[in-house]
C-alpha cells in the first residue's frame, strides 16, 4: 500500500522520480 502510494505521488510529481522510486524498490 505504502509502495502504491509513493509511487503514484511520485509518477504524478515526476516521472523520473518514479523512476528512481521503482529502481531503488526492485
């Protein structure tokens, strides 16, 4: 639930960001 969030906060903020989030989680 907490990954959802953050990622989806961070695709809506940056899509790099996201990137980074999705990196660091895999």
């Amino acid at each position: 639930m907490l990954h959802s969030g953050i990622f989806l906060a961070a695709r809506q903020k940056n899509k790099q960001y996201s990137l980074i989030l999705t990196e660091r989680v895999i």
